[in-house]
C-alpha cells in the first residue's frame, strides 16, 4: 500500500474512555488513511459509571477501519460485542494469548449481561417501566471472535494504509501488550505508544514491561500512579504466616480470587512453598470453572513466562498439577458442593471482590467458624462485599443468610498486575531522550495528579486526558 502524503495536523486521537477513571479504555485515532479504534472496553463500577455502557458510541462504529486491544480484560475489551452489534465488521488486532482469553472472559460477560438485564426487568416490569435490551448476546460475541487477528509480541501489522502496528510484551496479564503505533506523514514517521495496562516488576510468571527507546506521544496508565506497592519478600511472609497459623487451628482457607492472573500467581507461590517443604495444606481446590479454563490458557502460552524459576519451566509444561500435585479442579455443581464437607484446605474461588461467584458458598459455610481463615490477596473497592470483610464487619449478610464473622481475615497488600508509581516512572524515562508529550489515562484523579508531578519534575510534558478531549499527533 502507498503511504498517503498527510501532515501530522491530519493525525488525531480522541479520548472516549479511561480519561480521569479506570474502566472503559477507548481512544479514536484519525488519520487520512482512516479511522482506528485503540480498546473498547467497558464502564465498570457503581451504576453512575455502568449507565455509560448503555450510551451510542460517540462515532459511528461502520466508519472503522480497524479496532485493537491490548489485553483481555473486560475495561479493555467488553464492549466489542456491541461494536460489532453497532456495525463494526473489520479485524481486530490482539494477541495469540488475548485471542484465546477474549472467548472465555466476552461469553461470560455476555452471560453476566443477560441474567442482570432479566433480573431489571422483572423490576420493570412490576414498576411498569419500559424494558431493557441487553448490550449484547452470545451471537455478537461469536462474531467478534470470528473478526480477531491474532499478531504475536514484535511482529508488524499495516491496518490502515501508512499505519505500522506492533505489540510488545506488558507483563500485565498473560497476552497484555504495550501498543506501538507507527505513523508516516510527509514530514516523517510520528510513533504513538500506548503502555496499555503496565505489569508489576514482581510477578511470578510474566515478564517485566518491555522497555521501548522511543515515541513522540505516550498514553500511560496510572492506576497506581500515587503509590508503590508493598515489597514481595514481606507479601509472602505474610502469606506463609497465614497459611501456617490456618493449619495450626485445622480450618479451611478460603483465597477469593480473579480468575486471570491472580489465581494463577496464587498457584505458582503455593507451588513453590510446596517445593520448598513450607506448604502446612495437603490439598488446594480451584472452585472456579473460569479460573480453571484460565489457568489452561496460561499453560497453552507459556513460552511466554519468564525464565526466573527453571523448576516452574521444566514443570508447568505438564500442566499445574505437575507443579502442585495436591491441586485439584472443582469444575460442576456438585464438585463445588462437596467443598462443603472439606476440612484443613485451601480453596481459590471467584470472585476476586466476593461480589458474585462461587466465594460466595464457602464464604457463607466457613466465616462463622473461628478456624476458618480468609486470605484477600487484592484491592476491595468500597461497597464490596470483600471490602466489609477487610474493614472487620462482625455480621454480613450472604445469599440471604445472616452470618456472624468469627473466622481471621488477613490482608496481602503486594500482590498486583499494575506497576506502581516507581516502576510506571522508570519506564516512562526509558523514553526520556526523545521526550515524548505524556497523556495520563487509566487511572483516578488523585493518582493522575501525583504521577504528572512526579513526571513534570522528571522535565516530562504530561498531562491528565480530558474525557472527550481531542488532541493533534
Ligand atoms: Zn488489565
């Protein structure tokens, strides 16, 4: 294909989503070759939040050239379905991980979506509302999976005429990639780089974020870009302690956990305390037919993994149980049900907020028991469920029963798939001798402000993106 002679005035990028909060990543890039849609990914959080889901897209999906997605997760991804519904009928560009996690995490979506717009309408109709059609269905996800093109780490894709995409390794989640997007002009080629979300420099199974040498406009994510998080060493000593003060009452230890990504780091740390003679539990149950398709998904990609534990390498091959053999999947109904009658294990279940999921039973069969132990290993948004259990709630009320709280709750605060301010600043001055123009996304204004001053005083152009605001290339 020709290279269009366009001038960079003709290069623009609007934010639509993830501007001043956290979900809902989505940026317009328009160029004279077309239009390109970087993420479309949902509005999660209170209802305020969620009712942006239900709004018009603020283009017209049919004028779309090409859509890519950097990682899985459904504030990057979830509103594919409904881009497609829209009109939406060109490739979109991810990677072979992204590929295989998109199926697993849109059809439970497109699930969760039907039975909360059944449920609103039986208030509906009782309050004699008009009813709702939900966002999308199970057919809108089968044809965004029939539109993917899977482009692995560093190889380059044109999906627009004088537009060069690669994607390189986040260290986010399996298959997350950092967006480089490489545009010609007749004044030269401009480099647009989207850090997507960026990983942890601890995690047990990624790599850390690639570092790149050059762009002229970079979009960071700030999810934590006010604070670091708790040193590894002191998260495991934290973890070790609650499992062995758990084995010395004799209860069960309940891990609510994310299906993709934590679940899995959760399995390679308990895998190692195993190896190491230091893990007090003799069975782990994963109670979580997403975590456990997840987890294979990992090990189908696990080329991928980081090279830091030749003993996890040489195992995982053979799938987890080769690198913890007293784990075992909880897939039906009935296997989750027996759980009930275990006593002295480890049971991982979603969700990783106790909001919905399987957590939920075993939750309301063993907090009431002063042996039980439950291990939150992530962040818990105010108005959780998970969130009442971290701030000492003695009473909780769970799928309609009343429960006293008497089991131990402990917190793991350095367990994270996001950099921290530290790490997001490092990367960031990895492409200091080109100074690139900084837009700040992905996070919340509290920690936009404290990483632009970390970066301004860094002699970095930053600024916080404006919902809705456009900017020039
Ligand atoms: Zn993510």
């Amino acid at each position: 294909m020709n290279t269009p002679a366009i001038s960079m005035a003709d290069l623009r990028l609007t934010f639509h989503g993830a501007a001043r909060q956290v979900t809902g990543s989505c940026y317009l890039l328009e160029t004279r070759g077309g239009r390109l849609l970087l993420e479309c990914g949902m509005f999660q959080g209170p209802p305020a939040t969620t009712e942006r889901n239900r709004l018009d897209f603020p283009f017209d999906p049919r004028s779309l050239a090409a859509v890519v997605v950097s990682h899985a997760h459904i504030d990057h991804s979830g509103l594919l379905p409904k881009l497609v519904r829209a009109g939406y009928t060109g490739p979109i560009y991810l990677t072979p991980p992204t590929h295989d996690l998109l199926e697993l995490l849109l059809k439970d979506a497109a699930h969760l979506e039907m039975k909360d717009t059944q449920w609103e309408n039986k208030r509906r109709q009782r309050a004699g509302k008009r009813l709702l059609e939900p966002l999308y269905t199970l057919e809108d996800v089968e044809r965004v999976l029939a539109m993917r093109r899977p482009l692995p780490y560093a190889e380059l894709a044109q999906p627009l005429p004088g537009v060069q995409l690669r994607f390189h390794d986040a260290g986010h989640i399996i298959g997350a990639a950092i967006v480089e997007l490489g545009l010609d002009t007749r004044d030269g080629r401009r480099t647009l780089v989207f850090s997507g979300d960026l990983g942890n420099r601890y995690s047990p199974l990624l790599r850390d974020p690639e570092r790149l040498a050059h762009a002229d406009v970079l979009l960071l994510e700030s999810t934590y870009g006010d604070r670091d998080h708790r040193s590894l060493p002191d998260t495991l000593a934290e973890f070790r302690q609650a499992l062995q003060a758990a084995a010395r009452s004799g209860g069960n230890v309940l891990i609510p956990s994310f299906a993709v990504g934590r679940t899995q780091d959760i399995l390679y740390w308990l895998g190692r305390f195993h190896r190491e003679g230091d893990l007090p539990q003799s069975r782990v149950f994963v109670d979580s037919p997403m975590a456990i398709e997840a987890s294979e998904i990992y090990v189908r990609h696990a080329k991928l993994f980081n090279r830091d534990d030749p003993d996890f390498n040489r195992l995982i091959g053979h799938g987890w149980q080769a690198w913890l053999p007293c784990l075992s999947y909880s897939r039906s109904t009935e296997d989750s049900m027996a759980l009930n009658q275990v006593q002295g294990a480890i049971i991982i279940a979603g969700s990783g907020m106790c909001e919905g999921g399987r957590i939920r039973h075993h939750l309301k069969y063993n907090l009431w028991k002063r042996d039980t132990h439950v291990i939150i290993s992530g962040f818990q948004p105010r108005g959780t469920l998970g969130r009442r259990l971290v701030d000492g709630a003695r009473r909780l009320s769970i799928l309609g029963g009343d429960i006293a709280v008497r089991a131990t709750i402990h917190t793991l605060g350095g367990f994270s798939a996001h950099a921290g301010q530290s790490e997001l600043v490092e990367w960031a001055l990895g492409l200091q001798p080109a100074r690139p123009r900084v837009y700040l996304v992905h996070g919340e204004v509290e920690a936009m402000t404290a990483l632009r001053e970390r970066l301004l005083a860094q002699r970095m152009q930053t600024e916080i993106a404006e919902p809705g605001a456009t900017i020039a290339l």
